[in-house]
C-alpha cells in the first residue's frame, strides 16, 4: 500500500515537471549559406549568383574559403533563390577554357558562419591541369 501511495504522489508531480520544464530553444534560421574552399594547387576564378541576379566574380587562392549567403525575408523562410556558379577548369596554357557552371545546394542556418555552411571544395581532377568543384558530404 506504501508503494502504491507513493507512486500515486510522485507520478504527477514527475508530468508536471515534464510540462512545465523550458526546453531547449534553437536558433531561428535566417540565413541560406553556401561556403567555397580551393583545395588545388591553382588560383581559382570563378563567377557565382543568385537567382536571376548578376554574376560576381571572386577570386581564391589555394587554401582559401569565401562565403556565399542569402538573407531570408523572416527567420525560418529557408526559402531561397538558386544559387549557381561557373569556372574554367583548364588550367593548361595550351589549351582552350573549358568552363563548367553548377547549381549549388544552401544549407538553411542561423548565422552565415563557416559551421552553417553546405561546403564544396574545388580540388584538380585527374592531372595538375584540370580542377573540378565537388560536395563536401
């Protein structure tokens, strides 16, 4: 009976504590973020824009990052226009550009930080004249 009497306490005070207890609140995202590092032993000019906007052009040299973001029109939209990028990726002087364009995925995040970022390295393919950009997974 003891058992039964203590049970019958202590079990709504443990629902009440359950409800009533602040859990933990995250970050509202406000951001879509996209970061960019160049892995290869070359300087790496590329073009990048969003949506139907202008191309950018941005520079980068080996062991670099650059950040992309697009700031959403209220937190948590994690909504956002496309995001696509173009390089050449011939590095040999003999040979003509061979340009490569690529939609890229966002990450939808808080801060518009390195952590938040979907990433992609550019890194050479195959010989020392050739590079490609490639999903960090």
């Amino acid at each position: 009976m003891f058992r039964t009497n203590l049970l019958a306490l202590v079990a709504p005070v443990a629902l009440a504590t359950a409800l009533f207890t602040p859990g933990t609140a995250e970050a509202a995202n406000r951001f879509a973020v996209t970061g960019i590092e160049n892995k290869s032993t070359h300087t790496v000019t590329y073009q990048i824009k969003w949506g139907d906007g202008a191309w950018h052009k941005v520079t980068l040299k080996p062991g670099e990052r650059w950040l992309h973001w697009h700031t959403y029109a209220k937190a948590n939209e994690n909504k956002s226009p496309n995001l696509t990028i173009r390089f050449d990726s011939e590095f040999d002087p003999n040979m003509k550009p061979f340009f490569i364009e690529y939609a890229l995925k966002r990450s939808a995040a808080p801060a518009h930080d390195w952590e938040d970022a979907k990433k992609y390295v550019f890194q050479n393919d195959g010989n020392k004249y050739f590079i490609d950009l490639k999903e960090v997974k």
